[in-house]
C-alpha cells in the first residue's frame, strides 16, 4: 500500500474512532433500542422476514460470496482480472481475517444483546461493552456485531483495488458498507444488538482489512517474488 493511501486510511481510522468515542459518550444506545423494545420483549425478534431471509439467508449468501471470490482465484471475472492471482488469494485472505476478528471479539465478550435485558423482558442488566470482563448476568458473546460483519468484511476488497480500479474500489466500499449496515439494522430491530455494536464492527473490519492488506503486501515485497510467485 502506498504511503499516501496509509496516511489516507489512517485518517479515516481515527476520524471514525473519535466519531464512536462520541457516540458512545452520548450513551444512544438504550435510547435507539428502546425504538423497537418494550417491557414485552421487541415484537420483530421472530418475523419471517427479519429472522429468515434477511438473517439466516444473508449470512449463506456472504459465505456463497467468498466461495465465488475463491473460485475466482483461478477463474477471475468483471474488475478481479485487473488483479493478480496473489492479489485475489489476499482479498479472500483478507475477508477470513476480518470475519476472524470479530468472531474473536464477540467470543472474549461478556456484552449480552439488547433482548437479554430486564427491561426488555430478558434477565440481564444493562453494563456498557467497554467494561470488559464485567458479566451483566445474560448471555454475553454479543458484541461487536456479527452479522453485520457479513457485509463489512468486504471492505477487504477496497484495499486490494484501489491502485488497480480506483473507481470500482469506491463502489465495492460504498457496497461493503451498506450492506452491513443494513445488516446491522435489521439485528437492531430484531433486539440482537445495540447500534454501538454495529459501528464499532464496521470499525473493526476497516482496520482488519486495512492492516491485512499492508502486511500482506510488505511480505510480498519482503519474498523479492512478484506477488509471491502466485502470477
């Protein structure tokens, strides 16, 4: 990655991180929550559309999408064959690292879901999720957003284009990013999380992606083998 595009995305690292201290400050997350729960629960939980296609359907079409971006590897299609094959095996690379770390995230988290607390019918008590450690008496394993992270995770792909496409990497960003946080949306409906996890997500997913695709691309350089041998 050239210096200018790490300044670049460390800008926009930083810039995004103050923008989350102050969302977190502002404490928004139970006031949003409390949009779509009730002492009885939130009455979307379960719906159809929320719980099934846009859930269970949107989390097999992303992993559908990096099994296709794997095949592409060798069979590369549409903007992928401005890429080198080593270029593609680090974009897929660099999605199964992101998904990684938010998998580790959510894991080591004691952050239970909106749905788990007492005021919305669940048996937890409300603990801010940078208290880490502090159990809140639910489930726990909550935060950062998952879900959301099956769209944020192409962020990956912004990188790996940008000095190849820089058009068409503006579009896969601009994709990336909508579709988790519509994603994201749909879980906050849902009671599955608060809005925090969701921003916090896409903020860890840019710096996953972003910091794969520098070290990727040091060691690339570092083996004197164009794109590790892979072209």
């Amino acid at each position: 990655m050239p210096l200018k595009q790490i300044q670049r995305w460390s800008f926009w690292t930083l810039a995004g991180l103050a923008l989350l201290l102050f969302w977190d400050a502002l404490q928004l997350d139970m006031p949003m929550a409390r949009w779509f729960g009730s002492v009885h629960g939130f009455a979307w939980q379960h719906h159809w559309l929320l719980a099934g296609p846009l859930h269970e359907g949107a989390r097999s079409l992303g992993w559908l999408l990096v099994i296709l971006l794997t095949v592409a590897i060798r069979w590369p299609v549409g903007v992928l064959k401005r890429l080198s094959r080593g270029q593609r095996i680090r974009l897929v690379l660099g999605i199964l690292v992101t998904l990684l770390v938010i998998a580790m995230l959510k894991q080591s988290s004691l952050s239970s879901c909106p749905w788990d607390l007492t005021e919305f019918g669940g048996p937890a008590r409300y603990v801010p999720h940078w208290l880490w450690g502090v159990p809140d008496g639910g489930g726990g394993h909550c935060f950062p957003a998952g879900h959301a992270s099956t769209g944020f995770a192409f962020i990956a792909g912004y990188f790996c284009l940008h000095d190849k496409a820089q058009r068409q990497a503006r579009w896969w960003l601009g994709a990336a990013l909508f579709a988790g946080f519509a994603l994201g949306l749909v879980q906050q409906i849902r009671g599955a999380h608060y809005m925090s996890h969701v921003l916090w997500s896409a903020w860890f997913c840019w710096i996953s992606a972003g910091a794969s695709h520098v070290v990727s691309e040091y060691f690339a350089l570092k083996l004197r083998t164009p794109e590790l041998g892979l072209n």
